[in-house]
C-alpha cells in the first residue's frame, strides 16, 4: 500500500507542475483515468498508428514510446500542433479543440496516454477507464 502511494505522490510531483494540480494520468489494476482513456481516444481517431505503430513502437515515424522520454511537453505540444514537414510529421491542428466531457484540449489528452506508455505505466493496446 505505502508503494503504491509513494508512486502517486511522486507522479503527483513530476507531472502537476505541467498540468496544475492534478496528476497527468492514473492507473489503477491496469485501468486508467477517464481522461487518459480519452488520450487513447484520440490517438485512435487520429490514425497515429499508421506512422508510429499500434504500440507507438514506431514504423516510418519513430518510437513515441522513446521519443516522450526526452521531449518536454511545450516541444511535444509544438510537433502535433505545427508538424514537422522536413521528417513528415503533418501538424494536427485540430488537437487544439477541447475535449466537451473532459474540458481538456485533446493535444493535452493525448500527451497524458502517451506519456503515461513511455513511462511504462500505462498498458499496451485498448484501456479502459476505471471511472
């Protein structure tokens, strides 16, 4: 039990300076947080799989799950939203929009679900919300 508290406190730490005071994603028994399910959601309906693979172990993109491991969240904010034309990275202007059930921009969604798999917290494939 203290183990588990422990890592929310120290993901509370790293990732609610980005994002306020909330942490940037929960798992809990392998489900997620409702708004890192929405992330998944998102990375679905923007095919990212076609570039990055279904595991975001890359394929013609590189891995996201090694990629997220360096970049900050304003570089990673700045590849979805302007793109990065010279390595074919298309801009995803419309991650900008807010998500209506969650009131986050889905650029923000999408940032947590991946963030929360190059950490290794976040499980492979479909995840579903324990909410």
């Amino acid at each position: 039990m203290k183990v588990v508290n422990l890592f929310y406190i120290t993901l509370f730490l790293v990732c609610g300076a980005a994002f306020g005071d909330e942490p940037l994603y929960v798992v809990k028994d392998g489900k997620v947080d409702k708004a890192t399910e929405k992330g998944f959601k998102v990375w679905r309906a923007s095919a990212c799989e076609r570039c990055h693979g279904n595991n975001q172990q890359g394929l013609v993109g590189p891995s996201l799950i090694e990629s997220l491991k360096v970049l900050t969240y304003k570089e990673f904010e700045s590849v979805i939203l302007v793109g990065r034309n010279e390595k074919g990275m298309p801009a995803h202007i419309h991650l900008e929009k807010v998500d209506k059930t969650t009131g986050k921009r889905k650029v923000d969604l999408l940032y947590a679900y991946l963030k929360g798999r190059s950490d290794g917290n976040v499980p492979k494939g479909r995840v579903r919300s324990f909410e």
